[in-house]
C-alpha cells in the first residue's frame, strides 16, 4: 500500500458564518481531534496548531483538508490554510467541495444526527475513503476578477429585473405604449422603451389624456426636443403616440401620480445600473489584462467572443494547468451527461450533471448564443445538426451539446495560447 497514503491525515471542515467545526482523522478512520473554531484569522491559527500537533503525534507527513463550497463563507479559511507556512512541511491539498456530492456521502450514515460535529466527520471521511475526484485549491490569484465578472453579472440580472417590472406599472399607466413591439417598424415608437425619449414621455406627460389632447405640432417638437432630432418621421411617430394614447385604459386621476413616481424611481435604478455597468466594465479590462494578457487575447481572437465573456470564462477557469484534459474542464462547468442503463436497456434520455461551476456553464452558453448570432458557420452547423436530431427539448439539448463541443475550444486555446483562425475554424499560434 503506498506508505503517503498511510501517513496522510484528512481534515474535514464544515463551514458557518461564524464558526467552523473540523474533525482529523488518519488513515484507518481514528478520529485524532474534533473541535470548533471561530471564522476568523485567530482561528484559523489554531486549525493549524491542532493539524501540526495531530501530524507530529500520529507521524503524518501529508494533510487533505477538505471543506464545502458554502457561500463565500470557506473562501477565507480555504485561502488561509492553502498558503500558510506552518503546513507546508506536510504538503497540503485543499479542496472546496460541492455540497451536494458530499450531503449524498452522508446519508450513508444510517441514524446519524445532523450536527456540525457529524457533517465535519463525513466530510473528512469522504476525503479518506479517496472520493475526491475535483482539482484542489490553486490560489486566489484570480479571486479579484471573479468577483468583477460576477458583480456584473448581478448587476446585468438586476437591470433585466428591473426593466421586466417596470413593464408592468407601464401597462398600467399607459396601456397601449407597453404593447407596442419596438421590433416592428411600422408599430414601433421607440427602437428602445428606456431611451431618452420613451422615459421623457412617461415622466414629463401625467396620463394618456395629456397625449391623446395635446397639439400634433407641440408633440412633435417634444420628440424632436428629446430624441434628439434623430427620428426620420416625426409627425408620424406624433400621430402613433397620440393614437395610443387615446386607445389605451383610463384610470381615475389621483392613481396617476403615484403610477408616476414608482415609474421614475424604476428609471432612476435602471439609469444607475447601466452607469455601474460600464465602470465594472472597465475595471474588468484592466484586471484581466493585468492577470491573463495572452488568455484574453487568445478568446477574443473568437469572432463572438467579447470582452465580458472572455474575462468571465477566465476568471472562473483560472490557471488552465489545474485541468490535465478538456474533460476534465468540461466536468468543472458541469457540462457532462451520466449514463442510465439496466439490464439490456440504454435509456436515450440522459440528464446534465450541473454540479460544476455554474456561473462557468452561463458564460459558455452565452459564448455559444454570440456564435450562433454571429453566424458561426462550423458551431452554427453542429447546433442545427443536434437540434434536428432531438424528440424533445430541440433548443436546450442542441445548446448543452455546442457548450461541450465549444470547451474543446477554449480548452486547447488557453492551454496551448493560441490564436483562433477565423477564416477556417482553425488555431494559429499567436505571436
């Protein structure tokens, strides 16, 4: 039997807010230590006492702790005991592990009570019984830029939130504006509900009643005032709007003005969101080309690849050597299919993992979506070929199937930094 793994000692952590809980076992299943520690730095100095103490008493040369990815609340610890000097000597290997693989491991203990002490067990001894199969810890190098891209993306499904629900008080208010579709160019007003000139005429106007009776001429040195003189036909984008207006539902008037200010305060949020958007937006250039230069350049190479995607994808991945094969990245994203068989019977129907990195999977998805937009001719053609040969769920097994087929992609640009040959589909190295 290989003598590290009989000196190795298993730490399992179970992760709080405000304290932790953490069990030490060696090889055989003895339990070495249990206690609580705060979530703090002082804390943190006594996990690595008591795992020096264990180590020297039980003769250990190496240490695997392992912890759930709960929150941000391991993000601290996992760092700490990842880079301290003390438990260098014993050559740490620190995993973050998804909560579901583990809560499974454990409801093998059969009449075991849920417990801090409990969970901290089962965790050290999933860690013992060699059923880790993630990448461990690497660092926080690329921490900053994770939160960045994960800030905008906050930002990005608020600003979408927002604007869903300002949709509904703008039905309310003026029930003919929120219907009409800004894709169609015969009945459209506006190329854009929140641009200047949407917002102006549901702010500066108290009703419908106000539209529908005022001059034709004093409605359009309105629009032209605040869109800016950028409307072709101005006189018929008037006309469109007066019509609306006097179709549209009435309400008693002292419900105008509260509808009015709600509407408002949803713009004055919209307004500030896309505003924190571009900040974040440049600060995310920055940090990733401070990080990984030649990875991003080596994505937006991609025709379809912007920026954010570029940065998002990277700072999720990380260092690309943590991944020794393109499966293993996909098997990170989550972006793997379990196989179900009995007997002699395969069932056609497979299901996604999804128990990889999720916000990893959003960004390849969406980098598939800006392919398809693009007319990527070799990804367009394969998720044409995956969609026609699905029963069901045409769009999202076509989808899922491109992802995958797409993290060969990325895989072999990062790992090897090349350049993306759009002319062929094929890689060139880059300079």
């Amino acid at each position: 039997m290989n003598n590290q793994l009989l000196s190795t000692l298993f730490v399992g952590i179970d992760v709080s807010l405000r304290s932790h809980y953490a069990v030490i076992l060696d090889f055989f299943g003895n339990q070495l230590d249990a206690f609580p520690f705060r979530n703090n730095l002082s804390g943190a100095k006594v996990v690595t006492e008591k795992i020096t103490a264990a180590a020297t008493n039980a003769n250990a040369t190496h240490v695997v702790v392992a912890m759930e990815s709960t929150s941000f609340y391991s993000f601290h610890i996992c760092n700490y005991l990842f880079s301290d000097s003390t438990l260098a000597a014993l050559c740490p290997k620190v995993y973050c592990l998804n909560p579901k693989i583990t809560s499974a491991y454990q409801k093998t203990f059969v009449d075991e009570d849920k417990s801090d002490p409990g969970d901290a067990y089962g965790i050290a001894d999933f860690a013992r019984c060699g059923k880790i199969k993630s990448e461990p810890f690497n660092g926080s190098a690329f921490v900053a830029l994770q939160r960045l891209t994960r800030a905008r993306l906050h930002l990005v499904e608020s600003l979408a939130r927002e604007k869903s629900y300002v949709l509904t008080n703008i039905f309310i208010k003026f029930s003919e504006l929120a219907v009409l579709n800004p894709r169609d160019k015969e009945d459209s007003l506006f190329s854009n509900r929140f641009g200047a000139t949407g917002v102006a005429v549901l702010t500066d106007y108290l009703s419908p009643d106000e539209i529908a009776y005022a001059p034709l001429g004093e409605l359009i040195d309105f629009l032209c005032e605040k869109g800016k003189n950028h409307f072709p036909d101005p006189q018929a984008k008037a006309k469109l709007l007066q019509r609306a207006a006097r179709d549209s539902y009435r309400l008693d008037k002292a419900q105008y003005e509260p509808l009015n200010a709600a509407i408002a305060a949803s713009f004055n949020c919209i307004k500030a969101f896309e505003k924190e958007i571009k900040t974040i937006d440049a600060a995310i250039e920055k940090a990733v080309k401070g990080l990984s230069d030649n990875g991003y350049r080596c994505l937006l190479s991609v025709h379809g690849f912007g920026s954010v995607l570029s940065a998002g994808i990277i700072a999720e991945i990380g260092f690309i050597d943590r991944f020794s094969s393109e499966a293993k990245l996909a098997k990170f994203a989550g972006l793997t299919w379990r196989k179900k068989q009995s007997g002699n019977l395969t069932s056609d129907i497979t299901y996604m993992t999804k128990s990889g990195n999720k916000y990893l999977r959003y960004y390849i998805g969406e980098a598939v979506m800006s392919l398809l937009k693009n007319h990527n001719l070799e990804y367009t053609a394969f998720y044409q070929k995956k969609r026609s040969e699905a029963t069901r769920f045409q769009h999202k097994r076509a989808l899922a199937l491109t992802s995958r087929k797409l993290v060969r992609l990325i895989y072999a640009l990062l790992r090897n930094n090349q350049l993306y040959t759009k002319s062929k589909g094929d890689v060139a190295l880059a300079n």
